[in-house]
C-alpha cells in the first residue's frame, strides 16, 4: 500500500523523533540508528562501496574525537591522536580531512538514493 499526502506529517515525525544525529556527534552508530528506521544497514552499505570508504569512516571517527578533544580542552587526548598520526593541528591535515569527509558525503548520498530506489522499486530519487 502507498502513501498519501496526508500522511506525509506523521512519517515525518516518525523519521525524525529521537534523531541521533540531532542531539549527537555523527558517529557511526549515529548513522546506523538513524537510517536503520528505514530498514537500512546504512554503515554496512557504505563499507561495500570498498575500503576507501572505510578509511572514510575511521578519518569521520578521529575528527570527532579530535573536535571533541578540543572542545573539552583534553590536551592529553588531543596529543595522543597527533601522536599515532591519526590528525594534526595543521593546514595539510585539514585539508586531507576536508577532502574525505566531502567523499564520504558523496558516497552517503549515492548509497541512500540507490537504497531508497531499491526499496520503492523506483528509479533513484536524485
């Protein structure tokens, strides 16, 4: 059975009531709890695309980590993670981070739309 217009409001509040990544960090789980209420295995899905994206998701994980770091003033966390190499204070790091978290998004977008077209049995939505 399909939808109708009218409800449209209430799908809307059940797909975004208790949203993770309204109140949270987008973490992983974040992400999986969120597209998990439309039957997605979402963090799974991304890892299919190949392990770039998974080198995506762990760069998504240290740049919380770090942002959180700084945010709570944790200078030991903040020098453990520039120790093992995983970000830096720095121009180029910034920039190496910018650039995966831009893929990652491309990548999120391509996975969701083709989700969705499986799941309507329509062609991609955008």
């Amino acid at each position: 059975m399909a939808a109708i217009p009218a409800q449209r409001p209430m799908l809307q509040v059940l797909l975004t009531q208790g949203r993770k990544l309204d109140t949270g960090n987008p973490r992983r789980s974040a992400l999986g709890s969120d597209f998990g209420r439309l039957g997605i295995d979402f963090v799974s899905e991304l890892k299919r695309t190949g392990a770039r994206t998974e080198e995506r998701l762990v760069m998504l994980e240290e740049l919380i980590d770090f942002r959180n770091a700084i945010g709570h003033g944790q200078e030991s966390a903040i020098a453990a993670l520039e120790d093992r190499g995983a970000i830096a204070s720095t121009k180029s790091s910034y920039v190496r981070y910018r650039k995966a978290l831009n893929g990652l998004a491309g990548t999120m977008n391509d996975v969701l739309s083709e989700q969705l077209a499986s799941m309507l049995e329509t062609g991609r939505p955008w």
